[in-house]
C-alpha cells in the first residue's frame, strides 16, 4: 500500500471556494469603507481649517455639502447633522450601509463621526 501525500482534490476545491467566497464579500465591503474614509477626509480637513478660520453653521454645512459631491459620497449628506452657535459648533454624523452577500442575507455597517470645532 502507498500512503497517501498532499492534499486531496476535495481538499483544495473547499480551499478555492472559500477563498473566492472571502474575496467577493471583500470586493462588497470594501466600497463602504472607501466611502467612509472620504468623509473622515473631509471632517478632518474642515477640523483643521477651522483652527484657524471662523465658520458659522450653515457655512460649514455648505462646506461639507460641496466635498461630499467631489468625493462621490453626497448621498450620506442627509446623516450629516451640524448644530450649535458662534464658534461651538458640531458636527454629528451617524449611518449605517447595508450590501447583499447572499440571497436574504446582508451585511451591515455601521458609522459614526463626531467633530467639535470648538476645540
């Protein structure tokens, strides 16, 4: 009897399933967290620009607004919430984005962003 040596065609055909399986739930991930590091991008580039400039609420939701259509992500302009007065105002942002994986299941992500630009 000759023993057995490497793997079985079994073996190596669940290995490649999987590992399709994990490059496409990549390939639908990957676009949220795309998305969400452009608006990271641009609450802190307005974080930063407000250390040395004053803005008013609506200036800062104009703002936003504006990078939000340059980056491509002007659909999450409706989580965007800022509030305050003079120069305590805050900016609140919370989402969450939800892609098909497979037939009823999703997958669900969830986001938040909180800038002061008091400080």
């Amino acid at each position: 009897m000759y023993k057995q040596k490497g793997k079985g065609s079994i073996f190596i055909l669940v290995i490649i399933v999987m590992a399709f399986f994990c490059f496409f739930t990549l390939l639908k991930v990957m676009p949220l967290y795309t998305q969400d590091w452009s608006v990271e991008t641009v609450f802190g580039n307005i974080q930063s620009e407000s250390k040395t400039q004053k803005y008013t609420r609506g200036r800062v939701f104009d703002m936003i607004q504006k990078r939000f259509g340059i980056n491509g992500v002007d659909a999450l302009m409706e989580f965007v919430d800022v509030t305050g007065k003079g120069s305590a105002i805050v900016i609140e942002m919370e989402y969450e984005r939800r892609v098909p994986l497979i037939s009823n299941i999703e997958l669900v992500a969830t986001f938040n962003h909180y800038i002061d630009l008091s400080e």
